[in-house]
C-alpha cells in the first residue's frame, strides 16, 4: 500500500472520492498547473484556503450542478471557449467536455494524453 501526499489526502477527503492515479501524480508534481492562458485546476498547500479557484475542491464542488457532474467527476479547467469546462472521469480516466447542457465530447482518452496536449497546444 502507497502512502497519499498530503495533497492527495486533502482533495480525495474534501471531495469524497478515490483519485484517478494519473490525477495523483500531476498533483504530486505540480499540485496545480498554471501558463500564460493554461490553467489545470488542482491543490498546493500554498492556496489560501479551499474555496478559491483554481482550487479543484472549489470549482467541483460549486460548478457540480451546472455542469452535471457525476460522483467521481473532477472539473480541472475551463476551456478556451468558456462555454466548456473539462472534466476527468476518475473511473475511467478519459477527460472530456461538457457544457451547461451536459453535452460531452471525449477529448483525451486519459488525462497523461490530455495533459500532455494542452501543453504541447498551450491553450485548453
């Protein structure tokens, strides 16, 4: 059994749910991702407090219902079209869009692939 970093521990807590592990390493790396227009909600222990953006906490928790988020759902950016946000299934690890209608599209078949085009595009 592997011991969760602190940050792990506070957003699966805060949440209520079991992190995809891919989502655990980024957070472990980075704990939020942030340049130029490129923003990837996460956790540092350097946010004041958890009811800001871009803490992952926050915005999953207040943009749950108008995204139509299911339980094991994490919101970890908007998109440049500020209609969508992006979403990480923590099931299946697949990141896709969704609007206020909850239409979704699957932009990434996990989030490492996700992750690794936004910043190779430098834009969501």
């Amino acid at each position: 059994m592997t011991l969760k970093s602190r940050r792990v521990q506070v957003v699966e807590k805060e949440l209520g749910m079991e992190l995809h592990p891919q989502y655990i390493k980024f957070l472990d790396r980075y704990g939020h991702y942030c340049v130029g227009t490129v923003e990837v909600f996460g956790y540092s222990e350097n946010f004041i407090g958890i009811d800001n953006y871009p803490c992952v906490i926050h915005t999953t928790r207040s943009m749950k219902d108008t995204y139509h988020l299911g339980p094991n759902h994490l919101l970890i950016a908007h998109t440049e079209d500020s209609d969508y946000v992006a979403v990480l299934d923590n099931d299946t690890g697949e990141v896709f869009e969704t609007d206020i209608n909850g239409y979704r599209t699957v932009v990434a078949p996990s989030f490492d692939a996700w992750f690794a085009m936004v910043r190779k595009q430098g834009y969501i």
